[in-house]
C-alpha cells in the first residue's frame, strides 16, 4: 500500500513524526521530512535511508513560509506527492486569563493557519491526479477542552471543524482525511510547550512521561490508514474522559475543574 507512495511529514524531525518516518521507511515509501532543525532531520533522513528507503529533508519555518514554494520544492524531489502529513504543532502550558492574546496568536498561527495553509498548497496536485491521503494531527485536546490548554485545545478543535468540511467537499476527487488524535504520547511536546510569557515548559510532564511510545502511535496511526479511517483515537485510560465528556457531561467539568492537568 505504501511502496514507492511519496510521503511528506512535517514535524519530522522528532516524536511521533519521526516515528512515523522510521515506520514508513520500512515499507518502502518515498519520504520528504520537514521541520525546522536541519541537523535533526539529517539524523532522521540517516535512520531511513539505513532501512533503504528514500528520504530527502526540506527544512523551513511553518509560520514564515511561502507554501507555494515550499510545495513546489517538495514536488520536484519525486514529482508528486500522494499523502501529506500535518504533523507540526505547539502545546501550551499556561491558564487562559494568564496568557496575552499574542501567544493565542502564536499558538493558532502554527496549530491551524500554517497547517491548512501547507494543505491547501498540496490540494491542487491531488485533485490533478483525482487520488491522495492528507493526515491531520489533532490531539484529545480537539474533542474537550483542558486547564492551561486553552489556546491549544481551540486550536485543534479548529483543525476538526476544518478537516471535516474538507472530506466532505473531496470525496468526489477520491481525496481522504483521517484526523488523528492522540491522548498522551511520550514525546518533547511538554519540553516545547509555551508559557504565558512565551518561554517554553522546558520539563517532562509526569502525564508525557507516562504516555506511549510514539513508535507505537505511529504504528497505530498507520494501521488507521490501510483501514482507510477518517478519525483515529489513540489514547491510554485518558480516553475515558471522552466517553464521560458524552454520556456525563457534569462529572467531566467537575473532573476536568479538579485534576491536574499536567499528571
């Protein structure tokens, strides 16, 4: 299903993007790997090209690029692409009243403008060959909101909103979505996490560092697409909340009002 498929992750160059990379690599894709640290995504390109896949990197900024370029290089490695990735994101760790409207901004800027802006880029060379796969990297945090999460969870309650208007217009070009959302992974997204002030968390949240392997939720997310799903939940017992979200809503908001968020 993925042999000689070009695939183009963003975000790859750790956590689960790079997870995904190496997975993929194993199955004979064709992959483009884009984040921002060129050094980082040269140690990914290596893994892959050790399992003798075909890796090429593309580093760029997600909120300071110029898509229709940065496509258009991406097209040039192989000279299509069959799926993309949105896998690029940022966490918040900071209370709503806390946090200035500009890291909202900053937030929505690279979770949701810059990801619909790379799709919307890729859109007019799937819908050329009536055929492609777009991922969409949601999070638990799309389908109820969190403390010091605010930002973050709107951000990718947007991305749903979006994605799912999306399918809907492609079905007739043979175009598919999955929205993926993860619970908790054990990835550096609490690392990278902001604060009110912008600075970043710098620290493993006791809930990341108890989360799954991000091998295992990328093998997860694959197997979600031979099955050709539209949404994916993948999540330990933080799942449960979501089950509680819909049946109890009132035990939720107490819970969600009295717990942690960071454990």
């Amino acid at each position: 299903m993925f042999e000689n498929k070009v695939i183009w992750i963003t975000g790859a160059s750790s956590g689960i993007g790079e997870a995904l990379a190496v997975e993929f690599s194993k199955l004979g894709a064709k992959l483009i790997l884009s984040a921002r640290r060129e050094d980082e995504l040269k140690r990914v390109q290596e893994i892959c090209r050790s399992s003798g896949a075909t890796a090429e990197i593309l580093p760029f900024d997600l909120t300071a690029a110029d898509f229709t370029t940065i496509t258009q290089s991406a097209t040039q490695f192989y000279g299509t692409i069959d799926m993309l990735i949105n896998n690029s994101g940022i966490s918040q760790r900071a209370t709503a009243a806390e946090t200035p409207l500009e890291i909202d901004r900053q937030i929505m800027e690279l979770n949701y403008f810059a990801n619909i802006a790379l799709t919307k880029s890729v859109l007019p060379t799937m819908i050329d060959k009536q055929n492609g796969l777009i991922v969409v990297m949601s999070s638990l945090s799309g389908k109820y909101g969190w403390k010091q999460r605010s930002a973050y969870s709107a951000s990718k309650f947007a991305l749903h909103g979006f994605y799912e208007s999306l399918q809907a217009e492609l079905v007739k070009d043979h175009i598919h979505v999955l929205i993926v959302c993860p619970g908790r992974v054990k990835t550096n997204i609490s690392f990278n996490a902001l604060k009110s002030d912008g600075s970043k968390h710098n620290q493993m949240d006791l809930a990341q560092e108890k989360g799954i392997p991000a091998a295992i939720c990328a093998k997860k997310i694959i197997r979600g697409i031979r099955k050709n799903k539209r949404e994916l939940i993948i999540a330990g017992k933080e799942k449960t909340l979501l089950l509680i979200r819909r049946v109890i809503p009132a035990l939720y908001y107490k819970i969600a009002a009295n717990r942690d968020p960071n454990v």
